[in-house]
C-alpha cells in the first residue's frame, strides 16, 4: 500500500511539474512573440498579427496556438512559425527572442519587408528543420552561429541584401536538403568544406559577388539534383569532379569567367536535362560524347570560345528542345541528321563559322519555333523543305553567302514573326512571298537582289513594327499599305528604283519614328499629312527628286532630332520653325 501510494505521489507531482513546464513554456512563447510584434513597425489597418493578444482578465493560462500563422504540438509548444506573405511585416529580427521557442522546427518569414541582419542567436534554434527569410531586405553577414541549426533541413535566405562570405560552418549542417543563397551581395570563394553536405540536392548561389574557383569538392555531393552558380565571378576551370554528381539534372554555370575546355566527365551526367554554360570563356571542342546524355532537353554554351565541329552525336539527343551555340567559333557544316532531332524548338546557330548549306533534313523539324544561323558562312539556296516548318516564329539568316530563290511556301505555317535575312545574294520577288505572313513583326530583307513591284505586292501587317528594304531592286510607286502599318516604328526604303510620289497615307502610320527613303528615284513634294508623325525623330529623302517647298507641319513634331533632304530639287528654304534644335543636311 505504501508502495502505491509513493507512485501516486510521484505520478501526481511529475504531472504537476510538467503542466507548470509547458505553462512556464507557453508564457515565455507568448511574452516573446508580443515582444517582437511591439517591435514591428505595422503601418497597415488591420495588422496581419491582429490575433497576436491575450487579455490580463482571462482566468486561463497564456497560449499562442491560436494565433495566426501559430502550430504547437499537442503539449502546447510552438513548433511552427509561417507568416509567409503578408508583405506587411516591417522591422528588425534584432527583438526577436529566439532562445524562447526550444521546440521550433520550422521558421518562415519571407516576403515581408524585413530589414537589419540576421542575429547570431538564431543558433539557440537547435531543433530548427526549415528556414526561410527570402524576399526581405535583410542585410549584413551570414552569422557563423547558423551552423549550430545541426538539424536543418531547407535554408533559403535568397532575394535579400546579405553580404560577406559563405561561413564555413555552413558544413557542419549535415542533414541540409536545400541551401538556397541567390539573388544576394554575397563574396568570396565557396568554402571547400561544402563537399561535407552529403545530404544536399539542391544548391543555389547564383546571382551573386562569388569568385575564386569551383571547389573540387562539390563532386562529393552525391545526392545532388539541382547545382546553380550562375551570375557569379567563378574562374578556373569546370573541375572533373563535377562527373561524379550522377543525380544531376539541372547545372547553370553561366555569366562567369569559367576558361579551359568542357570537362570530358561531364558526359557522365546521364540524368542531366539542362545544361547552361553560356556567356563564359570556355574553349576547345564540345565533346564527342555529348551525345551520351540522352535526357538533356536544353543545351547552352553559347557567347563563348568553342571551336572544333558540330560533333553527330549529338543527334542522339533525341529530347533535345533547346540547342543554344550561337557566338563561339564553331566551323564545319550543320550534319544532316540534326533533321532526327524531331523534339527540337529552339536551334540558335548564329555567329559561328560555318559552312556549306542547309540540310534539307531541317524541314522535318515539325516543331522548331525559332532558327537562327545569322552571321556564318553558309551558301546556297535555301531548301524548299524549310516550308514545312509551320510553327515556325523566328528566322534569322543575316550575313551568310545564301543565294537564288527563297522557299516561296516559308509562311505556310502563318506563325512567322522576325524574318531577318540581310546580307545574302538572294534574288525572288520575296515580298509576294511573304503576302500571307500577317503576323510579321520584324522584317529585314537589305543588301540583297530582291525585286519586285512594292505598290502591287506589299501586304498589310497590323503587327509590323520593323521594315528594312534597303539596298535592293525594288521598283513601283510606295505602296499605300504602309499607312495601314498602326505598329510600324521604322520604314527603310532607301537605295532601291522607287517611283512616284510619296504617298499622303503614310501620314497614317503615327508610330513611324524613323523614314528612310533616300536614293530613289520619288517626285513630288513631302506631304503635309507627314506633320501627324508625332514620334518622327529621323526623316532621310536625300538623293531622290523631291520639289516644292519644306512644310511647315513638320516644326510641330517635338521628337525630330534629324533632316537630310540633299539631292533633291526644293526650291524654298527649310522654315525657321524646323530648324530649332535638330540636324538639317540640305545640300
């Protein structure tokens, strides 16, 4: 009997005891959280912390459970803190008690207007599984005390203001899922201790003041799925080890000082569907074994230094989507089987050395968008397959050596947007061709053969926004068709056998900023309707026959910045009200 009773007691007084706890606890949960919402400088009616408040005159024990964006465990104790995305909260962490909530696993205060740094004891977070303070304007250093947050899980600190270096305590977080650090003010060199984090799968430092090399040891990560150093200072090399990061299917590398060749083990990383190493200075040749990475869906390596061809394989891509080369070295010929790659989207060529023609192969690319192999050596005719192309938004095939016909059935898909082909030696009655094109934005056919009778074949464009004619055979009278352009911003006529007079209608076309139609051969006077171009800025009819007298509407446009009316036959003198504040070439 004694035996029970002493259990009784002991039971009762352990209860006692616990219940006095998780009151004490609790109070100190609630004296803290008021304690910071004092802090915060909430200008908006009604404050999103409003249930944050107890009354002196409840006969009940102190508890936040119930507040807004407030979790306990069932003993009572806050475990959870969210109040992402009010917005609203305004003010310092510097108040914030963070040794009173020994149970908290899991902090969120992003996207508010959070300012000042993160204070050291943040660490007394001991059992702290998830952190984020992303998108607030939080400042200052990283503090080494983060590393004592031994059982965190996800720490995004991303789109605030933080400065100094990454903390090498960041290694002792062995259980970190998720180390999310972009868009900040962050330097230095990425600690060498990172390879510690076997657990990581996500890395994010992008967009940030980082440099020195990639460390070696980021081959350690072995979990890893998403690696993201872009927009950085980084320089060296791509290190070897990065093949060993077998998980990898997302590795942006781009906007640094990166040099040396594409590392051989890259190869490795057969779970890979994006690659972005552009805008760096890499060098040599892309690696005959590209084609091993067969999940890869996008592919840029484009603005820096590569030479060597267009290795075959890498036809084998078969998900390819998006093969971005453009501004390298790259010479050679495009391989007749990229005609395979039937996932393709996105091919962006531009700005290399290559040679020979395009493959007719590339017709059966049924769902390219865009094409661009500007500025290359190619030649030839361009193939009549290239119709097949009906999704097609964007062809661009400047500065090559093209020559003869052009595919009169380009715009059978009726999708084409920037059709920019200058610099070639084509020779067709291309704007016939590009009748049904109605969607066309921006067109650049100058430094060509093409011919044509403008007033009979010009169509009408209610997106045109670009029009650069120049340098060609054109003939006919200006068609009218040009006043019916609302988006047409730029007009360029010029060095072609234009006729006639310069139409009123193209008085319609009220977002002309810049008219060339020197070098012609166009009668007549300037119409007055010319005055309603209230966004003129540059007017060039030298070169023509041009007669009469200046009109006076053309003082009234406020943007005009330039005139060249020389080589013409006016017979008046440029009015006074012209004049002011503009560059006249008259003679």
């Amino acid at each position: 009997m004694a035996l029970l009773t002493l259990i009784k007691r002991v039971f009762t007084f352990s209860l006692v005891y616990f219940s006095l706890c998780v009151a004490s606890d609790s109070t100190q949960e609630v004296d803290a959280l008021l304690r910071w919402k004092s802090s915060l400088q909430n200008d908006q009616n009604p404050s999103p912390l409003t249930s944050w408040s107890v009354s002196d005159h409840e006969n009940v024990t102190k508890s936040p459970c119930s507040w807004s964006g407030i979790s306990c465990n069932n003993a009572g104790s806050v475990i959870s803190i969210n109040l992402t995305g009010t917005g609203n909260l305004n003010g310092t962490l510097d108040e914030f008690s963070f040794s009173s909530f020994p149970h908290l696993s899991y902090l969120n205060l992003s996207m508010n207007h959070l300012f000042g740094t993160i204070p050291p004891h943040i660490g007394n977070l001991s059992y702290l599984k998830y952190l984020d303070l992303s998108t607030n304007q939080l400042s200052g250093e990283i503090p080494r005390e983060i590393g004592l947050l031994t059982h965190l899980e996800l720490m995004r600190l991303v789109k605030n203001h933080l400065d100094g270096s990454i903390p090498r305590e960041v290694s002792q977080l062995t259980s970190l899922n998720e180390l999310l650090l972009y868009n900040n003010h962050l330097n230095g060199s990425i600690p060498e201790e990172i390879g510690y984090l076997a657990s990581l799968f996500n890395l994010d430092l992008s967009k940030n003041h980082l440099s020195g090399s990639i460390p070696a040891s980021i081959g350690n990560l072995s979990n890893l799925e998403f690696l993201c150093l872009g927009n950085n200072m980084f320089f060296g090399t791509i290190p070897e080890e990065i093949g060993n990061l077998k998980p990898l299917s997302y590795l942006r590398l781009s906007k640094n000082d990166l040099s040396g060749s594409l590392p051989s083990s890259i190869t490795n990383l057969t779970s890979l569907k994006f690659l972005y190493l552009h805008i760096n200075h890499l060098s040599g040749s892309i690696p005959e074994e590209i084609g091993k990475l067969k999940s890869l869906r996008l592919l840029r390596l484009s603005k820096n230094q590569l030479t060597g061809v267009l290795p075959p394989c890498i036809v084998n891509i078969s998900n390819l989507q998006k093969l971005l080369l453009g501004y390298n070295n790259i010479s050679g010929s495009i391989p007749h089987e990229i005609g395979n790659l039937k996932s393709l989207r996105y091919t962006r060529l531009g700005v290399n050395q290559l040679t020979g023609s395009v493959p007719p192969s590339l017709g059966n690319l049924s769902n390219l968008k865009f094409l661009y192999l500007n500025q290359n050596q190619l030649s030839g005719f361009i193939p009549q397959e290239i119709g097949n192309l009906v999704k097609l938004t964007k062809l661009l095939l400047y500065v090559n050596h093209f020559s003869g016909n052009f595919p009169h059935n380009i715009c059978q898909g009726g999708l084409l947007e920037y059709f920019l082909v200058s610099d070639n030696h084509f020779k067709v009655q291309i704007l016939n061709t590009l009748r049904n094109c109605t969607r066309l934005y921006r067109v650049r056919l100058k430094r060509n053969q093409f011919t044509g009778n403008i007033a009979e074949e010009f169509g009408f464009y209610r997106n045109l926004s670009f029009l650069d004619l120049s340098h060609n055979k054109f003939y006919g009278q200006i068609s009218s068709n040009f006043g019916k352009c609302p988006q047409l911003g730029t007009l360029n006529i010029s060095r072609n056998d234009i006729s006639g007079i310069i139409h009123p209608e193209i008085g319609n076309a009220i977002q002309l900023h810049q008219l060339d139609l020197s070098s012609n051969h166009l009668l007549g006077e300037i119409p007055l309707e010319l005055g309603k171009l209230t966004s003129l800025n540059k007017l060039i009819l030298n070169g023509n026959q041009l007669s009469g007298s200046v009109p006076r509407e053309l003082g009234s446009l406020t943007e005009f910045e330039y005139l060249d009316l020389s080589g013409n036959r006016f017979s008046k003198l440029v009015p006074e009200r012209i004049k002011v504040g503009i560059t006249i070439r008259i003679y």
